[in-house]
C-alpha cells in the first residue's frame, strides 16, 4: 500500500486496476513516512531489497512499460523507472534524436536529474554515458578554422570539451559489467569521435599550422623555464605529469578553482617536435641548447637528461638550490621527510607517471581514461598535501606531451608504411632521419626548425589521426596539435 500509494502520486497518469485497491487516502503521511525511510542512512539499502521485492510482487515492469515513458520521469520509488527511462534516451540516441524531451526536460536534464534521484547511485555510469554520448552527437561533428591562431584560441576554450566526453563516455562504459545494450550508442560515438572530429581536427591543425610556418603565436615548450621560474620569487613547484593533455589538465584546473583555497589560472604553450617523453621533458629544463646527438639521444647543453639525476643536475647548473624527484617516492613519505624537500629551495620538479605509464602498456591501454581521472585526483591531493606541509605554495603543473587516443584500433593495413626503414628514430606518430618518408598524408619539419639550431634531419609525422608502421609499439602518441598545456 505505501508503495504504491507513493508511485501513484509521481505517476503522472491513470493506475493500473490491480494496483488501485493498494492506493490509501492518507498519500501525505505515506509520502513523508516512505521520503525519509528510502534517505534513511540506516534503512536505505532495506528500502531498496523492499522496493524491488514489491515491484516483482505487483508486476511492475509489465505495468509501467505500458504507460507513456514521460509519465514515469518524476518517479522515484522503483529502479525499474530508471531501466525504462534509460531504454528510451539510449533509442533515441541511437537515431540521434539530441531534440528530444520528456516533459520539457531534455536528454542532459533527465540525466542529471535521476542521477540525484534516490536510485541514481544505481544507475551512475550509465546516465553519465547517455549524458557524453549526447554531447558527443550534439557538438563532436568538427567544423574546420581559419587560422592557426583562431584555432588554438577555439580549442582552449571549448572545443577540448569533445575530447573530454569521449574520455568520459568510456570512463564510465568500462565501469559496466554489462554493455550489451550500449554497443550501439558506442559505435555511434567511435564514428563521430574518429571520422567527425579527430581526423578532421588533426588535418584542420597540420594544414593550418604549416601556413603559418609553425608559428601559433603561443609561448614556446622550451622558452617554460626562462617564461616562467627563472625569474620567479616565491619558491615554485613544479609538477610534470607525463601526457597530461590539455583537456585533462582542464579538469583538474576546474576542480582546483572549486576549492576556495585556491587561486588557478590555466594557459598553453606551444609544444615540441617529436612530441615525445625524452624530447618534451628536455625541453622544460633549463638550457642554452637542446639538441640530438648522433644516436639520437636527447642532450642539454650537450649532457644528457633521461635520468632524475641528470635532470637535477642540470638544473643546479641555473638554480643551485633546486631538486627533482619522483612524485611516487613522495606519496608515502612522513610530513618530516616531505618538508625537507623543499626547506632551502627555490625550485622543485616533481616528476608524475601516472598516464604514460598506463597509457604505454598494451595490456593496459584501455584504462588510459581510468589513469587521467587518478592523475587529476594524485596531482590535486599532492598540492594539497605539500600546501599544508611544506609551506609552499606556488605551484606550476604541465606536461612533455599529450597524447591520441581511440577505442577501435587502426588495422595494419591502414598504417602509413615506410617509416622504419628509412628512419633513425621512429615512433607510431613520429619519425627523424635524414630523408622524409616519401607518402600520402605526411607532414615533414625539420629538427633545427623545432630546437633552433643547424639540424637539417627531418621529423615527418602524420597529417591525419593516422600512425606508421612501427617496430616499437606505444600506446601513447604524439599529440597532433602539438601544443603543451600549463
């Protein structure tokens, strides 16, 4: 009787004769008595085993499928409403259908709603990938810019959001056990996010970047160190987070300005060529030159720079009282330990791996979008930490690089061939040699253009979305805007 006395007052529609004899005439005390026992935080998870024993025992689903599915949105009181409301927006997404409403409350409202409804912590994962599939089919079909600095300024500013709900959308598709009924909507999304949007945007910034001989009119990767903490006076953190692309990097500044605590701001430099681990940590080193050697080994200021070690070294070079250290053997050191990091320093590179090193795994590459979202939590929880510990307080976080990635791989037959026999140093989205690889959809530069010096060698890297033909496979590939995001 209180069950089905309170669905008949969120029910927007006629009840079922086998349930009306269940309907008392006191639905006010019943409302109240049934809202506080399903909040109860002793009694929620009963309410949940009672309301599904009751929704067997009276044929729900046989009931509700029956009514219109708008009159179903303001009932809380059975998960089954959810199943249904859940079966509607997935057909209508399948038709891209992103018009559609129920009782004047779209797709992205209904979401958000019955995600603060009592049985949304069911349903979560779900609502939140009907929710970016939406915004994927509403805004991921990629409209190409003018200007490669109209096209740096639309990125920043809204069109990394695509990349964001692709990130999410499978975010959560990998929460599910089951993904049966969402496999559609996942096509549909590969489909926008690769043909509508990545290919089109990869080509749209090449070209553009290439007329404009390279230059965005961003601050350059390898001027970071003299732009921003050689002349600084406050002691500065500065945490690299290997492939923390911009949208990313977004997040994180997003749920940083939510702390009142905090003061963050959010900007871009212009990245290196090949945009890659060795190449872009060298380059926020300080330097007078950043060059390749022979072997192709990165070099600064002719010594080399792959180790922490070498890197603090160098960096005494221009700021003696400096250190670099990896963020790992700082999570679980003691407060004293963690103060005397930074106790007599004016500079500290703290060193995260927390993407790449998913991201370069084969076996772990589909949980690249797990490893962003603990990369964001780490880095927040780290600044937080040394704030409180270590009584500092500026902190810089930015990347070597970013990275591409998508759900269905590219078929061998697709890869751009030719790149590792006529290369020194290859990667999936990058090559440097003597010569340029001589094939449909390859942009070339040259390694003196990048680092500004006399290397003719040439970095060819593809136009498109699309990879060579490696004898080393990383998951992780160069950024194809070529932009490093502080």
């Amino acid at each position: 009787t209180m069950f089905v006395t309170y669905a008949a007052k969120s029910i927007h529609t006629d009840m079922p004769q086998a349930w009306k004899p269940f309907i008392s005439y006191k639905s006010g005390n019943i409302i109240a008595f049934m809202d506080n026992l399903m909040n109860s935080y002793l009694y929620g998870t009963r309410f949940d085993e009672i309301s599904e024993i009751i929704y067997n025992a009276i044929n729900g689903k046989n009931y509700l499928e029956k009514m219109e599915v708008e009159t179903l949105v303001d009932c809380n009181i059975f998960a089954g409403v959810d199943e249904l409301l859940i079966i509607w927006i997935i057909g209508r997404l399948e038709n891209e259908d992103i018009g559609a409403k129920l009782n004047g409350k779209t797709i992205p409202e209904l979401c958000v709603e019955r995600r603060k409804q009592h049985f949304g912590k069911n349903f979560r994962s779900e609502y939140f990938i009907l929710q970016n599939a939406f915004d994927m089919i509403a805004e991921g079909k990629y409209q190409p810019v003018s200007g490669i600095k109209n096209l740096v300024k639309e990125y920043t500013e809204s069109t990394y959001k695509i990349d964001r709900y692709y990130r999410y959308f499978y975010f959560y598709f990998d929460k599910l056990e089951d993904t049966t009924q969402f496999e559609k909507i996942r096509e549909l999304v590969e489909n926008i996010y690769t043909n509508e949007y990545l290919n089109r945007i990869t080509v749209n910034w090449n070209n553009e970047l290439a007329d404009a001989d390279g230059e965005t009119g961003l601050t350059l990767q390898r001027d970071f160190f003299a732009r921003h903490i050689n002349y600084s006076k406050d002691r500065v953190v500065v945490i690299i987070s290997d492939a923390l692309r911009y949208e990313v990097a977004h997040t994180l500044f997003e749920k940083m300005q939510a702390d009142e605590k905090c003061n963050a701001s959010i900007g871009a430099m212009q990245g290196i060529l090949p945009s890659y681990t060795p190449l872009g940590m060298a380059s926020l080193l300080p330097h007078k030159t950043i060059e390749y050697s022979p072997s192709y080994d990165v070099l600064v200021d002719g010594k080399a720079c792959s180790s922490t070690e070498q890197r603090e070294a160098i960096l005494k070079e221009y700021k003696v009282n400096s250190r670099c250290v990896q963020f790992d053997s700082m999570k679980t050191m003691k407060q004293a330990d963690l103060r005397s990091i930074f106790t007599g320093q004016d500079v500290v590179y703290i060193y995260h791996n927390q993407i790449d090193a998913r991201g370069d795994k084969a076996a772990s590459e589909n949980e690249v979008f797990t490893a962003c979202e603990e990369a964001i939590e780490e880095i927040y929880t780290l600044i937080k930490r040394i704030a409180s510990q270590a009584n500092t307080y500026h902190f810089i976080v930015t990347a070597d690089h970013g990275f591409i990635y998508k759900r269905d791989k590219i078929p061998a037959t697709d890869k751009i061939a030719g790149a590792a026999s006529k290369s020194n140093s290859v990667g999936q989205r990058y090559s440097i040699s003597a010569e340029e690889i001589n094939a449909d959809g390859v942009c070339h530069t040259t390694v003196g253009k990048v680092l500004g010096n006399a290397d003719e060698r040439i970095v060819s890297f593809p136009l498109a979305s699309d990879i060579f033909k490696d004898r080393t496979m990383f998951m992780v590939a160069a950024l194809r805007r070529k932009c490093l995001y502080q």
